[in-house]
C-alpha cells in the first residue's frame, strides 16, 4: 500500500534517477557502563539501484552494527545514532518505528547469520512466510499460500507445498537460510541486507546460498549489501567493497579496483588470512595479530597501527582521512599505503628495527 | 513409543511407592482405629477383639496388599468417627477442591499473562519495576496471612464476597463464593507466574527471530503475541501443571479458613480427629493425584514444543 | 581453559595444589573482568538485615526487656486498639498491684472498681493509666510481649529447621551429585516420591505423630519435610562443581573421594547454599505459622504469630489488629528474609558467571 503512494506521489521522479542508497557520516554509538561504545563512527557510501556492495572485517569491526543502524533495527535507549540516511530519496534516519515498519520487510529486508536461530521455533515455515505478505501485500490467506509455495521453490526448495506445514527444526541447516531467504524476499524488496548468510554453514552449503542470493539479486534487479568476514564470499559477487575497521570504513573501491591495487594494510592482511586455490595445500595462513581496537577508547592515531606491519611513529600520532586514490571511487586512509613508494619504505624501515632488535636480544641473551 | 513405554513403567513404579508410603506413614502414627471406634472408656479385651476383626493384627505388609487390593476397587474402608465410607466422602469433597484449584489457577494466569508479558516489553520501565515490587511483597504473605485480609476487606467491611463458604446454587454463584479462597490461592502463584513469564519473554525477545520478525514488519503487539508469547511459555506450562498437582493438598489452610468442605478440610479433620482410615484415604488421593499430574505435564510438554515432539518420535 | 592437571606447577601429586593453582586461575580471570568485582549489596539488604537483627535481638533478650507477660490475661482490657490508653488499679505501692488481672478501658469504671473495694475514697489506691502500644488481644493479653515471645518460637523453628533440612538434605544432595548412577537415581527417586506428599500435610502428620508440641517436634517436622527440595538443589549444584576441571583435577589425582567433598565440593556448595538457607528461614517461618494456625505448633499459651492471627480470625470487624499486628510483624521478616537472601544469591550469582 504505502509503496503505491510513493510511487504516485514523490517516488515518480526519484523511481530511476539517483541511487537507492545514500549514507552521510553514520554514527552508531552504545551508551553502556564502561562508557561510549563507538560501533559505527562516520560512515559514508551510496548504492546504486540493482548494485551489490560488500562490506568486509573482522568481528567487532562494526559491520553487523552497520547494517542494522542504517535499517534501523537497533533498539532505541541506550543508542545514539547520528548521521543521514537516504532511502529512494527519503531521509529514513528520524523515521518513528511506526514509519519503518512500512519500510521493513517491503522495501528493505534482511538475511540473517544464523538460520538455526532466526527462525521461530513454533510457527509453521509457511506461517512466517505468509504473515508478512498478509501484512504488506494484503494477500487473503490463500493467495499468501500459493505465494509462499512459488517462493519456496524459487529459492531452490523441493516439495515446497508439503514444506510449508513443517517447522524449521525439521529443515536442514541450507534449507533453513533458503527459507529465511524467501522471506527475505517475499514482499519484494528493493534492498537486501545479507549479514554473514552463510558463516553459519557447512562450507558444501556456502556457495550454494551465495550463488541463490546472487541469483535473485539479479533477476530482482534488487541492491544487496552483503556483509562478511571474508574477502572471497564477496569477490566475484559484488559491484564494489567497502573494509571496516574500528567502526569505521578504511578502504572502499569497486571490487576489481580493490583486489588489484588494495591500499590498506588492513586489507592485505584481510587478504592473507584467506586460503587461496593456487598455493599449494598446507600453507600457512597469516593472521592477523592482535585483537581489534577497544571501541570506547580508540587508540589515537590510525586505529590499526598497532596491529599494522606498516606502521611509523606518525600513524600513532594522526589518524590518516578518507582520501581518494587513482582510480575512480577508490578511497583508503593510510599514510604508508600498500604498493606505493611510502609503503615500501615503511615496510623496510620496520623490517630494519626488527632485524636490530632481535640481533640486540641474542646478544643480550649470549652475555 | 519406547519413551513412552519407560515413562509408564516409571510411572507404575512411583505410583507403588507413593501408595506404601502413605500406607506405612499413617500406620505409624500412634494409637489404630480400633481406639478411635471403641472411645477412651473401652477395655482391653474388647479393643483387641476389635483389632482381629478389622484385621490390624496382620504383619504390615499383609495388610498393605489388602488395602491396596481395596484402595483400586474404590475401597479405601470407613471412617472411624463418621462410619461413612472414605471413598464416598472423598468423592463428594474432591470435586470442590479441583473448582477451586482450577478457578485459583485461571485468576493467577488471566493476570500474569498480561502483566508478564508488559513487564517484559520494556525491562526496568516503570511497569516492570512497579510488578517486581508488588511480586516481591504478594511472596512475602503466606495464605493465612492473606485469606484475613481478604476477608476483612471484602466481607467485612465491604461485604462484596462471602466469607464462608456457601453451597452454590449456580455457576455465577459458585465464582462469586469461591472468590476470595481462590484469590488467596492465587495471590503467590500469580507472583510466581509473572516472574517466570517475564523471565522467559525477556530471553525470548533477544532471539534472532524476534529481530527477524521486525525486520520483517510486524506489528509490535503481533511480534510479542505471535512470535514471542508461545516459545516463552514453555516453563510457564510446566509450572502451572505442577502447581496444580501440588495444591490438591495444599489448599487445606484456605479451606480451613473459608470452611470450604475440600479434600484438605477433609485431611486436617482426619488428623484432627484421629480417623486413620480418613487422613490415609485423603493423602493418598492427593499423593497420586499429584504423580498423575506431574505425568501428565511431562506428556504436554512434548506435545506443546514441536521440537520435543519430533524428536521423541523419532525415539 | 588450561586444565590444571597439564600445569607443570602443578605436577605434585597434592590434590589440594592442584586445585589452588586452577582457584588461583580462576580468580585471575575474574578479577579480569571490571564488571564483576563492582556488584554491591545495596541499601535494601541492610535495611532487611537490621530488621532481622532487630527481631533476632528481641526476641533473644525477651525475658530482659520490660514487657508484659505474655500469658496473663485481662492484663490489658478485652481487643483493646493499639496506642489506646487504658486504666490499673494500684496501691501506693507500686510494685504490689491490687488486682493484676483487672484492667480497665474507662479511668472511672477502674475507680468504680476501687469504690467497690471500698479503697479509693480514702486515697489508698489510685488508678494509673497505661498504653499497649500494640493493643491487646480478645482474652486481654499485651500483643507487643505476645509478639516479642512469638518471635522467639519463629526463628528458633526457622533456624533450626533449616539447619535440619540443610544437613540432612544437603549430604543427601551431594552424595547423589558427585557418585551419580545408581545411588543418584535411588536417593532421588526417593526425594521424588517423598516430594509428592503435600509439605504441609506431611508436617501436620509428623506433629500429630509426636503427639506432644514441643519445639523440637516442630523443627524435626518442618525440617523433614524441607529434606528433598534442598537435596534437589543442592544435587543440581554438586552437579556443576563436580565436573569443574579443579574437581576433576583432584579425582584424577587420585585423592580420596571424602576428600574431594570436603575440600573441592563442599566449599562451592555451601557459598550459594548459604543464600538459600536465608530464604529458607523465611519458608520455615511460614510453614510454622501455617501449622500454628491450624493449632499445631507449639503448645498454648505459648504464643506463636501463626496462633495470634488465627486468634484473631473472629474479631476481624471489631479488632482487626489481633490477626494483622502479629500479621503485619510475620510478613516484614519474612520479606525482609527474601530480600536478604535474594540479595545474597545474586552476589554468589555473578562470581558463577565469571567462572
């Protein structure tokens, strides 16, 4: 219903022109009894209309925090949320519950980690699925029936009409994220968020609901931000990527961009820590020491410093902006970028010191 | 089906136990029948006659046999004092109880459901905190404490409610006389429930599935309602079910207080009076009615959670 | 968590360095964690705990303090209200009451009294006026002293059932935890049946068993009764602590099983059980009025609160402070128990989480 008026009335215009999305400066900030939490600190991006973004770190980067703040899904004390958000042209950030509940599960809809758990244990699969089209659509029950069937099979589940009278503990792990993924879809949405669909998996399942979410991505001619750990879900299936550290975003580049010319030694290492095809079985994958920073006080300076093979005295004194690189829409904040003449010097630097200090301790140890 | 299978032998075992001990606790209580149907001017002789004829001179376990022999025939003997069969006066008396306990729990729910469940929708809100304190202090009075105060509100000064029991003479009535000895009943019980529902309603709403239910849209009252009330009633069920085995013998002090004619009343003027055969008769009804109960929560529950029910089928 | 038993440090073959290198651990990481160490007891804990030492307290120095007897009737006129005056007739002499069971509501029906005995017309008695701060009860006896003295069987029965329900309940509750198999499930079977029995109505049996009321018997009764609910809780926790690895470390040590209880189990079980046993003094308190009430406590004219508010129960419309006064005193210590308790099981609560 509200989508019609939309469309008649403001959305007319903006329906083609301008992106889906447009996030300004996002603050998503936890008031709790150690003191402010910092979960999302100034993030910027826009989605195209039909785009996939990937937003990649580590747990504690923000990302998860990220996705629902801009959906709106995060309860409402103890949250200080800031920043502009943008949806189709509406200005969503001061949106009332009420107001977003028009929006939720009929414009943007979301795909969560765990299909084990965010399914109702005691409803019907087809009862979840049905009762938000009943709520949107206004299906009468039937018409809501045969719907959650189509829906079903399009996601790739066998004997849809005998399924949807089952409960989801008697679904497998895969089968489960496929129905999560038709409700997900069910009102058709413009916007997907898929936060770690597939972490809970078995690795056979992975690829398989990744290429399904792909799938109707394209055919739905819908923007998905995918969010995950991992560098190589989001490699071949995504329009552009954005990194996250410390609640904030390092490096953000269209997906080829990024994977040949990454910048942030965050992302090296983020790149490093994944196997790869190519190199020969048992080797040793880097990982990246350290843990991620304490988001109530941010160490001064760039916040991956500390962890950060490239680091010189400066970064722990300023903390580098969100510049542009060569390539279009290509942004990073790093002084001693990767690849570059800065970098190889800090490299080199840092590799000297070691080398010094480790001689300085055998000869200390040999005394 | 052999989950079942062990559940009823299980059962079977409890229920034997529960029914000797019955037997054996009352026969060690001093003095037998024989004294309370001969009265304290009877002599030894004709007392000790009395005891062959009713068979108390028999080793125990004899006797045990035989009143159980009797016990499922519906025969559990004749009270001392009234010489009416004590199967017949339970059957009158039990009914009255089971309308109580029932009514009692009905009230205890109809307002622990809702208060939980707003309790729970905003944690440490002004509603949770004004129903933590009011559970705290219903917790703190015992049923003695709180049938007088009843009374003295709703019968004697206001004189709303009956403070003795009356035969009813139709269903409106039977609510309106038994109100305030279910109130008393129910004033804790509610306390209880409301503890645990919140309880479990808070844990509840921090599920995936409730996130995924507002993501998908739904209105709050339908996320709380459809999607968070059922999983959380789980232990709320159990509870209730045991609760109600529980006060088949735990109503006796309201039924004392408001001279309700109950199994209890019944019980404590057995032991009031010395009638073994009564007290016997009334424990033992109350002992297995509260294993059969407790039976049979257990068995709704797997029907009640689809997860248990599937998986015990497949047992 | 590193398992003790692989600490070089711990390598002697002492069970009881084992388990201090895995305590020693795990006060390490609990220390490590801010949140826990900040919990408090709170403002509310010690207002119910000095109403429970008040009470304690006067109930201990009841035949020192300057109250009236509990026993004597018409001490004080018939239901008299709280705070209302009321009248004695005395000699000159203080200590030798004229009559010590003659009171009076009305200052001129006491010199009536002595008109009669033909004494007040010559000065040689006068009538003093007095107060019953909380009023009398039907027969005329002082409600304040009969709570006093009351106060004395509640707590000792409260006490000592608890302690009985707590050393019989707990080793039966232990034992089941840490042998498991067939002794857990005989001697929790066992509980289970004896649980089927309504408590009150077993007590009320147990009572009518003895056949005297006296204090012990209403101890052994309550405390019997209290066996298998302490013993279910009491197994559920052995139950967490016998799997801990310093317990494990310590059976796999090879020390003696008396041992392990004693010095691994026992501590950890008694620190929660502790909470438990405040708010089991609150049960047993109740569950003696509750026999009281029916007539089954102690023996009149001791005075019990359940006694006094069933005294009550047929003057509610003239004098409803006979039932609410004793009442009003049961509820506070018991809330004041629950509270105390409550308070304490959260604080034992929080160190469990961090372990």
């Amino acid at each position: 219903m509200s989508r019609k008026v939309i469309t008649t009335d403001e959305g007319a215009p903006s329906a083609d022109a301008g992106p889906l999305l447009e996030v300004t400066d996002l603050k998503t900030h936890f008031r709790t009894d150690k003191g402010r939490v910092r979960a999302v600190d100034g993030v910027t991006f826009t989605l195209g209309r039909g785009k996939t973004l990937g937003v990649v770190g580590e747990s504690g980067s923000g990302k998860t925090i990220l996705s629902r703040s801009i959906m709106g899904l995060l309860p409402r004390h103890n949250v200080i949320r800031e920043g502009s958000v943008r949806y189709d042209g509406r200005e969503i950030s001061d949106y009332s519950e009420d107001q977003m509940r028009a929006i939720w599960g009929s414009e943007m809809a979301m795909v969560f980690q765990d299909p084990m758990t965010s399914l109702n244990p005691v409803l019907k699969i087809g009862r979840q699925i049905t009762e938000s089209l009943r709520q949107h659509l206004h299906m009468d029950k039937d018409e809501a029936t045969e719907t959650a069937i189509a829906l079903l099979s399009s996601v790739g589940i066998p004997e849809p009409s005998v399924r949807i009278d089952e409960f989801p503990h008697q679904l497998s792990g895969g089968m489960r994220q496929r129905v999560t993924i038709a409700i997900a879809l069910a009102c058709g949405p413009k916007l997907l968020f898929a936060d770690e669909p597939t972490t809970a998996l078995d690795v056979t399942v992975q690829a398989q609901i990744l290429n399904l979410l792909q799938k109707q991505q394209r055919e739905r001619h819908m923007a998905m931000i995918l969010v995950t750990h991992d560098l190589g879900v989001v490699a071949g299936r995504t329009d552009e990527i954005a990194v996250m550290y410390g609640g904030q975003v390092v490096e953000k580049a269209p997906t080829p961009v990024l994977f040949a010319k990454m910048k942030m030694p965050y992302t090296e290492a983020l790149m490093n820590s994944i196997p790869k095809l190519e190199s020969p079985s048992h080797t040793r994958l880097e990982v990246i020491a350290g843990r991620p920073p304490d988001l109530v006080n941010p160490p001064k300076g760039c916040k991956f410093a500390p962890r950060c093979r490239y680091a010189q005295p400066k970064c722990f004194e300023h903390e580098p902006p969100l510049v542009q690189g060569e390539d279009e829409g290509h942004y990073f904040r790093c002084w001693f970028p990767v690849g570059t003449p800065e970098g190889q010097f800090a490299l080199k630097r840092n590799d000297e010191i070691r080398a010094k200090q480790t001689a300085a301790s055998a000869a200390g140890g040999g005394a | 089906m052999r989950f079942v299978r062990k559940k009823l032998v299980n059962l079977l075992i409890v229920l034997l136990s529960v029914t000797m001990l019955s037997f054996l606790m009352i026969n060690l209580l001093p003095g037998d029948t024989a004294d309370v149907i001969c009265g304290p001017s009877c002599d030894e002789a004709a007392r000790e006659q009395l005891r062959e004829d009713l068979g108390l001179n028999k080793a125990i376990p004899v006797r045990y046999v035989e009143w159980l022999g009797g016990a499922i025939t519906g025969d559990l003997g004749r009270s001392g004092r009234t010489q009416q069969p004590v199967m017949e006066a339970i059957r009158e008396r039990l009914p009255v109880t089971l309308q109580l306990l029932v009514y009692s729990q009905v009230l205890a729910l109809m307002l622990a459901i809702p208060a939980g469940i707003m309790a729970a929708r905003r944690p440490g809100g002004w509603f949770d905190k004004t129903s933590t304190g009011t559970v705290f202090v219903l917790l703190g009075i015992p049923q003695f404490v709180m049938a007088p105060l009843l009374i003295y509100f709703f019968a004697v000064r206001w004189q709303i409610f009956p403070a003795i029991y009356k035969e009813p003479g139709g269903f409106f009535e039977l609510l309106k006389n038994l109100f305030l000895p279910a109130v008393s009943l129910a004033a804790a019980e509610m306390a209880v429930y409301l503890r645990l529902l919140r309880g479990d309603m808070i844990a509840t709403l921090q599920e995936d599935y409730i996130m995924m239910a507002k993501a998908k849209g739904l209105s709050n009252s339908r996320i709380l309602l459809r999607h968070a009330f059922r999983p959380s009633t789980f232990s709320l069920v159990t509870i209730v079910g045991l609760n109600m085995g529980r006060l088949i013998g735990g109503s006796l002090i309201v039924e004392v207080i408001f001279a309700i004619p109950g199994l209890g009343r019944y019980a404590v003027e057995g032991i009031f009076g010395r009638d073994y055969l009564a007290v016997q008769g009334a424990v033992v009804v109350i002992a297995v009615g509260y294993v059969l109960i407790n039976f049979a929560v257990d068995m709704l529950y797997a029907v009640l959670d689809p997860r248990i029910r599937h998986a015990r089928a497949v047992i | 968590m590193p398992v003790p038993s692989s600490d070089p440090q711990a390598d002697e073959s002492s069970a009881a360095a084992a388990s201090a290198t895995a305590a020693a651990l795990l006060v390490a990481e609990t220390l490590a964690d801010e949140d826990v160490v900040k919990k408090k007891l709170g403002f509310g804990f010690y207002i119910s705990a000095g109403w429970v030492v008040l009470i304690s307290l006067t109930a201990l120095l009841a035949p020192f303090l300057p109250l009236q007897k509990y026993d004597k009737t018409n001490l004080v006129p018939q239901r008299l209200d709280p705070f209302q005056k009321y009248y004695v007739a005395h000699d000159y002499d203080p200590e030798s009451d004229l009559d010590s069971t003659k009171s009076f509501e009305y200052v001129n029906e006491c010199q009536d009294h002595l008109e009669d005995r033909g004494g007040f017309a010559e000065g040689l008695r006068y009538c003093s006026n007095q107060v019953a701060v909380l009023g009398a009860d039907s027969l005329g006896r002082d409600i304040l002293s009969r709570v006093v003295w009351g106060a004395r069987v509640s707590l000792i029965v409260g006490l000592g059932a608890v302690t009985l329900g707590m050393l019989l309940g707990g080793s039966i509750g232990i034992i089941a935890g840490y042998f498991r198999g067939r002794t857990e499930t005989a001697l929790m079977g066992i509980m289970d049946i004896l649980l089927a029995f309504p408590a009150l109505l077993l007590a009320l049996a147990i009572v009518t068993f003895a056949d005297n009321h006296s204090i012990p018997v209403v101890v052994a009764a309550i405390g019997l009764v209290g066996i298998p609910p302490v013993a279910r809780l009491i197994r559920a926790n052995t139950l967490v602590y016998s799997q801990r690895e310093f317990v494990l470390a310590a059976r796999t040590l090879g020390a003696s099983n008396k041992r392990v209880i004693v010095r691994e189990v026992l501590p950890n079980v008694a620190l929660p059980g502790v909470s438990f046993a405040v708010i089991g003094i609150a049960i047993a308190i109740v569950a003696e009025g509750g026999l009281a009430f029916l007539g089954l406590s102690v023996d009149p004219p001791t005075p019990t609160w359940g006694g006094m508010i069933n005294d009550g129960r047929n003057f509610l419309e003239d004098a409803p402070h006979i039932t609410f006064v004793p009442a009003a005193v049961m509820v506070i210590t018991v809330l004041a128990l629950n509270f105390a308790g409550d308070r304490l099981r959260s604080l034992f609560d929080v160190k469990e989480g961090a372990l």
